[in-house]
C-alpha cells in the first residue's frame, strides 16, 4: 500500500490535454474536521466532566469563556 503511495501514476491524457493531479478540496477538510476533531471535543468534554465530577473543581476549556 505505501509503495503505491509513493510511486507516481505516469501523467494521463485525454485528447492531448493533461489531467490535473486530484487535490484536497473545501469538502474534505470538512468532513476531515466532522471526523476527527468532533469526537474529540466529545471525548474532552466528558474528562472534563467525570474530573468535576469527582473533585469538584472545574479544570477545562468551558470553565475559563
């Protein structure tokens, strides 16, 4: 799998034109940050909330806004 990672595809044409190389667009990395970054602003807040719970003190993000 890396291998084919690593190794350049030979350069397609259609009619003479060369096709552009795919790129990241808007949608990925929004479903990128849907992904990745929305379970662990779940998974954060939930520490944060079994550590008040227990101590009684508030020691994340939400106590400081």
């Amino acid at each position: 799998m890396l291998n084919k990672l690593r190794l350049r595809r030979k350069e397609q044409t259609v009619m003479g034109h060369r096709l552009e190389e795919p790129r990241m667009t808007l949608m990925v990395v929004l479903w990128a940050l849907v992904y990745v970054g929305l379970p662990l602003i779940v998974l954060g807040s939930l520490v944060d909330l079994v550590v008040q719970a227990t101590t009684g003190q508030c020691v994340g993000f939400w106590c400081w806004l």
